[in-house]
C-alpha cells in the first residue's frame, strides 16, 4: 500500500512516498481503508521537533492523527463490521501509523461510526479541531463534561478567532448545545465564515475597538473563552469576562508569555485553563467522541464552505504541500485525497 512517512524530523522535504506492507489488525482492532486524511498544526510540528537531522521515536513515521474511511476488516472481539463507514482520531499518538497512508490499523474505539448523512470529508474534519473544541466548551463551573442539546443553554461563549478549524467547530458545537455566540475575526471574509458557522455576532478587531463592542453585546461578560492567542489576548479576555468565567487556551499564536494582574482577578474567581486533546483525561476524550457524533448525527457539526470550513484537498504524493498549507495558516481545512 501507498503511504507518506518521514525517518527522520526537519522540514516537508522528509516527507517521502513509500510503499509498505498491508497491515492486519489484531484483536480489538480494525482496519480502515482510510479516504481522507485531515492535517493539523501538530502533524507539521511533530515532523519538524528537536529540529532537522534529530533521531525519532520510531524508526518511520507515518503522520496525522485524523482521518475518514470504510473499515475493511475486523479484529476479534470488535463489533465494527466491514463496510462501516468511520472518522479517526488520535491515530499517530504515540504511534508510528498515522492516516497518511491507504489502510490503517487502529483500536476499535478510534473509528467512530459516521451516519449516512455524513460525508468522508467532513469524517476527516472532526478528530483533533472538533476534540479540542469541546473540551474548551465543558470546562466552567457547573458545566457537563459532555455537550448536548440545552448543556449551554443560557451561557455565552467567546471564540477567538471563529474562522480558525477549532474556532469553527467550537461555534458550532456551542450553537448546538444552546450557548449565545460571539466570535472575534480579522477580516470580513472571516466574519462571513464565522457567520456561516453559526456565531450570533462576529467583532473585526481590526476595524472596532473590540472590548467595547464586546461589551455591549454581552454587558454581563461572557461565560467561556474559546482561546486561541492567550497573550495576546490577554487584555480583551479580561475586559470581557464574566464572574466564574473561564478562557480555555488550546493554542499560543501571537506570544509565548501569559501575565496576568493577580490583584485585579481575585474576585472574578475566573479560570485559565490550558487544552491539549493528546494529554486530556480518558473520560474527556469519550466524552468528547460522543458528543461530536451526536452532534454529527443531528447535522449540527458540518464542514465546507457552507458551514465556514472551506476545504482544501491534496493528493497523497502532495502532502508535503498540504503540511506547508497549515504552517502557513490557510484558512479552512487541508486535507489529503489518499486515494487521488
């Protein structure tokens, strides 16, 4: 089988196209005749740490984490049958068999049954973005670690950068459980992605003064920050918090270094709280799976230019390409076509 794999870390030009021996799963696992594999900023980040030359984990690397298929065949033990359509998630952590290749070998619980509805792009959109985006959204003082029609209801939800993959998701997993959302953007093209995704208001703080407006559409605070540049934002997040509130950072664009004023925060009783799918608690995880496939089911978690996440497909041979397409921000979501 066709796959993308790197022996050693540096830049995209150790990705190379191999051949490599067809995988059998083993009990407990399936294999998946993977269609679509989703890249995300810590696939090209995996690729490049400890910097160009530096010795891996594993002899060689198969990148990204997310991915879609049709299982072809099952473990002992399994109840997935082949034929079954599904969405992967975590298959390269701490592994050396991402999703960048033909067929994948993973634990049954890793590929989430995807309805009729739901196309294979969309299955491979999910994973890391979707993951990340609800557990930002269950973190706050009286919150249910699982998302569900009405778990929001009353809350008001702050993304920080709505256009972004994660942005995108979390307005559309927060409109789904009932929260009011608002959702900064740099951009008008952004704001009408934001919007297509769901948020009730978007601020170009680039264009506003973005606390005061802000402020206006919410004068009581809003309940959850969904961050994505904690330093920067800093300042805004503060300005616009309400009592109990919680920022939940899953990025650090714009600056490594967070201060915060201590004085001014005691009485808030707020939260900082820093999210990273891969070292969540297990239960988080389940719940998380749970409910993007409730939210998938309900059609309320979609992916496409319709939904502002514009797609953007490559295929297997331009993967190189594709990690190049995310290190240098290109808005929406990169996929790699496994079959093309």
């Amino acid at each position: 089988m066709r796959a993308i794999a790197y022996t050693r870390s540096g830049g995209p030009e150790v990705l190379e196209l191999t051949d490599r021996p067809l995988p059998e799963p083993g009990p407990g696992e399936v294999r998946v005749r993977v269609h679509y594999s989703g890249v995300n900023p810590t696939d090209w980040k995996a690729r490049e740490a400890g910097g160009p030359g530096q010795p891996l984990k594993f002899a060689s690397v198969v990148p990204h984490q997310d991915g879609s298929g049709v299982v072809d065949r099952s473990g002992s033990g399994t109840s997935l049958e082949p034929g079954q359509r599904v969405w992967l998630w975590e298959a390269a952590w701490q592994r050396a068999d991402g999703t960048a290749q033909e067929h994948v070998v993973l634990p049954e619980r890793q590929a989430v049954p995807l309805p009729d509805s739901a196309g294979l792009t969309l299955g491979a959109s999910l994973g890391i973005p979707a993951m990340t985006a609800h557990r930002c959204l269950t973190l706050g003082d009286g919150l249910p670690g699982r998302l569900a029609p009405g778990a929001l209801d009353g809350r008001t939800v702050l993304v920080q950068g709505g256009a972004g993959a994660v942005g995108n998701a979390a307005i559309q997993l927060a409109r789904w459980a009932g929260a009011r959302v608002l959702t900064t953007v740099s951009s008008p093209q952004k704001a009408r992605l934001a919007s297509a995704a769901g948020a009730h208001e978007t601020v170009d703080y680039r264009r506003h003064d973005a606390a005061t407006l802000l402020r206006t559409l919410a004068p009581e605070g809003v309940d959850t920050v969904v961050e994505v540049a904690p330093a920067a934002n800093a300042a805004l997040d503060r300005a616009v918090l309400a009592r109990h509130a919680t920022v939940a950072i899953y990025a650090n664009d714009g600056g490594n270094e967070l201060a915060l004023p201590a004085p001014e925060l005691l009485s808030s009783n707020s939260r900082w709280q820093f999210v990273l799918v891969y070292t969540m608690p297990e239960a988080a995880k389940l719940d998380a799976v749970a409910a993007i496939g409730a939210a998938v089911a309900d059609g309320a978690l979609q992916a496409g230019e319709h939904a502002g996440l514009p797609l953007h497909v490559f295929p297997l041979a331009a993967t190189a390409q594709a990690h190049e397409a995310v290190r240098n921000g290109t808005v929406g979501k990169v996929l790699v076509d496994v079959n093309a």
